[in-house]
C-alpha cells in the first residue's frame, strides 16, 4: 500500500468501526465488508456518501462494483485511482 492508500484506509476503516453494526473489531484491509456482514446495503450507502465528501470524489454508476467496494483494499485502490484521474 502506498502512504496515500494508508491514509484512505484508516479514515475508511474508522468510517467502518464507527457505522457498522457487526464487530470490526478484526476488521483487516482484505475482510470482505458485505459478504462478511459487516456492511448492507444501508451501510453501502453511507459508506458512498463518506467517499464523496471526504475525497471530493463523484462516483459513477458504472464504479458500483464488488471489485471497487469489497474491501478496505480495494476501496483504497479505487479512491486513489479516482483521485489521480481528478487531477488530471
């Protein structure tokens, strides 16, 4: 992970610990967030919406995919892959 992917994924994971319902306690950067329970689909929402507002970001409907969402890590990768494209 890069330093910019550490910094996405404590401000995500936090997000995670804070709104989640289910035990993050052993919540890792490859835990999977919907089939592990720890996030539905009201999660999912809310989870979008913190990544609009904390990264500026617009995302897609074509974005809505398990790849980009199924993990801290993959979030991470999607986040920054987005915010590069922004600054372009």
């Amino acid at each position: 992970m890069t330093d910019y992917q550490k910094e996405i994924a404590q401000k995500v994971s936090a997000f995670i610990a804070e709104n989640s319902h289910a035990d993050t306690s052993s919540l890792q950067s490859d835990t999977l967030l919907f089939k592990e329970g720890i996030f539905d689909s009201m999660g999912f929402v809310l989870l979008v919406d913190f990544l609009e507002d904390q990264f500026s970001l617009s995302i897609d409907d074509s974005d809505f995919t398990e790849e980009n969402f199924e993990s801290v890590k993959a979030i991470c990768t999607y986040v920054e892959q987005k915010v590069a494209v922004k600054a372009l």
